[in-house]
C-alpha cells in the first residue's frame, strides 16, 4: 500500500496536474520501450506479456503524441523498432527531478514545511538504503549510457 500511495503522489507531483495517468498497459509498453530501445512489437509484447494489439496502439498513440519514434530495422525491413524521443527523455529527466514536498503535504494534510521536510529527508535515507548496486535499463536510458551500472 505504501508503496502504491509514494508512487501515486509522485506521479502526481511530476504531471503537474496536467495529464491524466495512462492506462496500465500503455504504461508498461512505454516503461518497456524506456528501458529497452530499438525493441520490435514482439519484443515489447513478449517482454510485457500484453496482447500485440494493445502494444501496437500504445505504440501508435506515443507515436502520434511525438513520445515515441519508430524506425524499419535495418536487418530485418518487415520489423518496425520503436524508442522514446530525445524531446520525450528530455522531459522525464526534468519531471524526474521536481521535488514532491508540495505534493507529500497535500496528500498528508500536513502544513508544517518543518514536518514535511523530516519526511522527505527519511524516505530520501530510505531510498539511498535501497537503492540497487547497479542502475537498471531505465536509468542507464535515462543517463544515455548503454552501459551497465
């Protein structure tokens, strides 16, 4: 529940109040195409285990919104490839970094700035205990590091 409640208010905090969530499954095929450029559709559909036409019209829709780009593989010109745009990475970098004070007080109903900055600054010691030893595909996206870690 926790765990559900931070990332909703996180969310939030990074729309701005401007979009309205995405529906589950187009959430998971752009968290998939975030995490794992140049994927084909039936990547993306074996890897999120949707059905191929949900992951075709996420695609189509991201696509039409300037989220995501797509490309005929070089290998293999009956495959379409498909990755978030550089303007698209661009604003989750920014969104990623909004800070979510504002958003934890409201959802608190907490007005004390002084309250809500212990908060903040104990799941911030939270997430620095769990952070994992290596960064996965996303932030390694993210960071324009193909690398690993």
């Amino acid at each position: 529940m926790l765990g559900r409640r931070l990332t909703k208010i996180g969310e939030e905090a990074m729309r701005g109040g401007q979009a309205p969530p995405l529906r589950a499954g187009h959430a998971l095929v752009l968290r998939d195409v975030l995490g794992h450029p140049g994927s084909s559709v039936s990547d993306i559909t074996a890897r999120t285990g949707l059905a191929q036409s949900i992951v075709s019209k996420a695609i189509a829709r991201f696509q039409d919104q300037g989220i995501v780009e797509t490309a005929v593989d070089p290998a293999d010109g009956r495959r379409t490839l498909a990755r978030v745009t550089a303007s698209h990475l661009g604003d989750v970098r920014h969104k990623g970094a909004v800070r979510v004070d504002a958003a934890l007080a409201g959802a608190l109903g907490e007005p004390d700035p002084t309250a809500v900055a212990e908060i903040v600054s104990g799941l911030e010691a939270l997430a620095a205990r769990l952070r994992p030893a290596s960064a996965g595909p996303i932030v390694r996206q993210l960071r324009g590091d193909r690398r690993g870690g």
